[in-house]
C-alpha cells in the first residue's frame, strides 16, 4: 500500500468515526491503522499537507518538525569563540522557516514555532523567493525583507502568519537557506548542495548584504565533530552566534509595575517602560524579578531606567539613572492593592496563600511539559475545560480531540507511572525542577516526607529555598496527594552517595551499548552528578574507547581518571568504579 493510499483510507476512518459517528472499524483496527500513518511519515521524514496526522493537541495545522529545531548560543566577546569554530556566515534579521521536499517536489513548510512543532504554510511558498522548483531533502533557512520597516522580524513572523497570498506577497519575502537537516556531511559541503540546486545561502555574501543583519554565526565545519559534541536541551555545541552587546542595552522610563499571581502563588512583578527598540524588537515590559529586587533598588514610577535584552530573549532591569522626582517608591501595599489579597513575604518573593487567585492554567501547561504528556497543547486544554493538573485525571470524553483524543488519553494514563523525581519537578514548587528534584529524591524518598527538607543537609538547597519549599507545601500539598502519581521512591541506603564527601561529579564520552542519557540517569540514581564538560573537579571519565574526543584528551590533559565502561562496565553499572 503507497502512502496516499494509507492516508486516505485513515482520513476516510476518522470521517466516519468523529463526524458522522458512524465507525466501520473498531478502535483497535482504527488505532494499528493510524499508528501505521504514523510510521510510514516517520520513516519518510516527511507527512502531506491534509495528513490526518496534523492535528496535533486538537490545533490544526501544528505539524512535528522532522528535526528538532534549536536555538544558538549568544556571546558577545569574539574572544570567546574557539578557533574549531572556523565557519562564519551572516546572522540575518528574520523568521526561520523549515523546507521539507520529497520526490522532487516541496511537501511542507513549516515555521520554527516551539523547535518541535511549527505552523504550516506551505500555502505561501509559491510568493516566496529563493525556493528551486526541485530538490530531495530537508533545508531551514531565514525569510528575509528589504522592504522599509522598523521591526523586520516581527514584519517577516507576521507575514508567514497571514492568509491573503497576495498580502504575503506585497511583503517582498526572501527564503536564504542556512543548514540541510538530517544529513552527515562537512558544513561547507551542504551549503554547496543548496547553492548548486538553485538556493540562496548564507554563503551569498552579496545577496545577504542587501537585508538586515543581526550578528554572525560561527560553525565548525567538520560534521564527525559536530555529531560528537551534539547538543545541550537548548543549544548546539557546534554552533554560536556573536552579537554586538550595545544594542541589546537601553534608557526608557518605569510607568507602572504589573502583579500577577504565578503558578506557585509567588507574585511576579512586570515592569511596564516606555517602548524602545532593543536587538530589532521593540520593547515595552521588563521583568523586575521580585520584592527585594525592587526595594534593593528603591525603584519607583517614572524612574530613568536601564534594561537589557538578556540572553536576547528576556528584558530586564539594570539599573537605576535618575530617580523620579515625584517619589512614587514601588512598596508591597501596591501589590497586595492590586492582587486584592494580604500576602506573605518568604524569602525574596511575595506569595499569595489563597490557591484560587494562583494561576493553575500554567501550573498544568508546566506540569503537562514536564510530565511530557504528548499530544495536550494549549488549544487541546482549552477545548477540554482543564485548568488544574488535578483536572486532567478526571473522566473525560477525549474524542473531543478528535483522532489525536486516542493518543491523549493514552499519554495520560502512562503519565502515572513516571519516576518520583519527574513527578516531583512536574509539580511546581518554587525552584524544584529536574536537577534538584533529583537531589531531594535521594534524601527524601517520598511526597509525605517533603517537610523533613528543613532538617535534612542536601547540598544547593539553601535555607530560603526550604522556606519557599514549605510555604509552597501549605497551599499545594492536598490536591498533590490525590494525584494518581508514582508519588515514592524505593531508595537503598546504599544507592546514595554522603553529601558530606560531596557528590562525585562524572562526565561520560563514546559509544556505548546504550544512550548516553540512559547512564547519565542510571549514574543519578546512585547518587553521582553526570555533568557535559570534564570540569577541573570532575571525579571520573567514564568513556566508550573514543581516545579522540575533546573530553578524553581534557581529562588526560588534568589528569582526571579514565574509566574504561567496556572492561569495567559491572562497577560502572553498580556505581563501585
């Protein structure tokens, strides 16, 4: 069967199940049937634009990214750019858009969205210039103007967003291609590919010369490098952007301060300034971070203020230039005005004790994404009334969410089984994500011992972070406990390593028979760190016999030991190396 003709036969099935109620198959015919859809453009690398498979968390037209997309590491200081780092192309000023061509022929194009789903446009590519009538193969790249505006990014992002073809194409959009996903070959080798098949790349110095730019990128071009020094959750090790730290760096003027009740109960405060156009966007909120940020700071109304686009993403304060004279001070009174509740100050932050002023709708879209429970994006919670983590694992019609509702309720029922410390950093508890959910577990093995943090030495857990911990404990602890969660930890004695000879920091390199996140887990729950880099305290390598690597000559280079996991692998597993 081709795959048009598997396609069709599920969208024929879907038709009859969630539109007319009229099912010829029955669920477990129709799910071997939609799995095998699944597979097939899995396999493919690709999926047709009217694919049964695009609705995804109930919002039609997200479709997955073959490739996850990431974002790059920002300096601002050439010097911090290693010499490996021999490739240099423009940074332009756009939107990324993702280009998926099988057979010849252009099948999708997808925007960046989150890095793992993206908007489909493929209805646009026919206005958009720089795309070859034929091509085999997956290719990202920026769209680009050099029509006269002032905020090219947001033009270009708000062009792909649009509808009316011939709007788009008033907007004069350029694709210039900047990476081949999904193949193994030397960076400058692909960019030749682009070029040869008839795309624009970065590598064009005088057509990139025309549109706006916003830094340089630096790659290493050889692509055995690249796949060993892979990626971090954020960013490619391989890969770095240089950027001019005077335009991230601004004056305006503080007018007001927005509270808002979080997630946890904590108050966060939002500085709102007068706009100013920061690293091409234009700037209008700035975070304030907390109560003693802002008292430390004696901030009030209509203070002469510096901000900074940190990171490029973020606004923040820096610092005062000149107080306002009218001495409008920013106090904890104004807070508590405008939340409409008394509020208790624990550590740095205020908090709000009354659950019903928290904002639970983004407890659930965190613990949704921690518990990655597939399939629930914000549309899909909407449509189905959540608003609490307690809520998703209440009876519900999941067909609501039309074929995708199989898969959601699936992902749900396998969210109960996760390990402690996954359900512990899922909760929201002020500062508990992964990394230090995996400290507390190896103390503290189960949810109705959490209190016992104030008397237990766990190393980065200070004593404000513990008063957060238990004021976040008053409020939250009830509704925790009826959750039908893997809640406990069955922890051996022997399994934890004694803080008071510190946690052995270990860094793994090689090839192994298994993923190297796989022992890094393994390794966690036997009480060692599992770190990226060989660091100066780094206890061990543990390597899977690749002499070559950047790790392996670091750790001889400061005499770090070496364990060797395929002749030491039983005490590398039990934890004794």
């Amino acid at each position: 069967m081709t795959y048009e003709e598997l396609k069709q036969i599920v969208q024929k099935h879907c038709h009859l199940y969630y539109d007319v109620n009229r099912p010829e198959l029955s669920d477990e015919e129709f799910d071997n049937l939609y799995n095998q859809l699944e597979k097939v453009e899995k396999a493919q690398g690709w999926c047709a634009s009217d694919s049964p498979t695009l609705r995804v968390g109930g919002e039609a037209g997200k479709v997955q990214h073959p490739h996850k997309l990431y974002s790059l590491n920002k300096v601002y200081d050439k010097a911090e750019i290693g010499s490996e780092f021999g490739v240099e192309v423009p940074k332009l000023d756009g939107t990324n858009l993702t280009l998926i061509f099988k057979e010849g022929k252009l099948q999708l194009a997808l925007t960046r969205g989150d890095g793992e789903y993206g908007e489909n446009v493929t209805h646009l590519t026919p206005c958009l210039e720089g795309i070859p009538d034929t091509f085999d193969g997956i290719v990202n790249g920026e769209c680009v103007t050099d029509n006269d505006v002032e905020n090219f990014r947001n033009y270009v992002s708000g062009a792909l967003g649009l509808l009316e073809v011939s709007e788009f194409r008033s907007r004069n959009i350029r694709f210039i291609a900047h990476e081949l996903l999904g193949v193994q070959m030397n960076y400058t080798a692909k960019m030749k590919i682009l070029a040869n098949a008839g795309f624009h790349t970065v590598f064009d110095e005088e057509l990139c010369s025309k549109y706006p730019q916003d830094g340089l990128v630096y790659r290493i071009d050889d692509w055995q490098t690249c796949e060993r020094l892979g990626h971090t959750s954020k960013y490619p090790r391989f890969a770095i952007a240089l950027k001019e730290r005077n335009s991230l760096v601004a004056t305006t003027t503080l007018k007001e301060v927005l509270w808002t009740v979080g997630r946890t109960g904590a108050v966060n405060p939002t500085g709102l300034v007068e706009p100013v156009v920061l690293d091409g966007a234009t700037v209008s909120r700035v975070t304030l971070h907390n109560m003693e940020f802002i008292l430390s700071h004696d901030l009030g109304l209509g203070d002469l203020i510096q901000i900074e686009r940190a990171g490029g993403v973020i606004p923040k304060f820096n610092e005062v230039i000149q107080h306002s004279s009218h001495n409008l001070k920013i106090e904890q009174r104004h807070a508590e005005a405008a939340v409409g509740h008394t509020l208790r100050r624990v550590g740095p932050r205020l908090y709000c004790v009354d659950e019903s002023q928290h904002d639970t709708v983004k407890l659930l879209e965190y613990f949704i994404k921690t518990l990655d429970i597939k399939g629930l994006g914000p549309a899909s919670v909407t449509k189905m009334q959540l608003k609490h983590p307690a809520d998703l694992y209440q009876p519900h019609d999941w067909s609501k969410l039309g074929a995708n509702g199989i898969k959601v309720r699936e992902e749900v029922e396998r969210s109960k089984t996760k390990p402690y410390e996954v359900v512990l950093a899922s909760l929201g508890a002020p500062g508990v994500g992964k990394s230090l959910a995996k400290k507390i577990v190896r103390h503290i093995p189960s949810f109705n011992r959490l209190r016992e943090i104030e008397t237990v030495h766990i190393t980065g857990i200070g004593p404000k972070r513990i008063e957060q911990i238990l004021a976040w404990l008053d409020t939250n602890e009830e509704w925790v406990e009826k959750l039908p969660l893997q809640l406990e930890q069955n922890l051996s004695i022997d399994s934890v390593v004694n803080d008071s000879h510190g946690i052995r920091k270990i860094c793994i390199t090689g090839k192994l028979d298994m993923s190297r996140s796989e022992l890094a887990s393994h390794l966690e729950r036997k009480g060692f760190s599992v770190t990226s880099t060989v660091t100066k305290d780094c206890y061990a390598l543990i390597s899977g016999g690749d002499t070559s690597s950047s790790k392996y000559n670091k750790a001889s280079a400061q005499n770090t030991t070496i364990i060797d996991y395929w002749e030491n692998q039983k005490e590398v597993m039990q934890g004794t190396f």
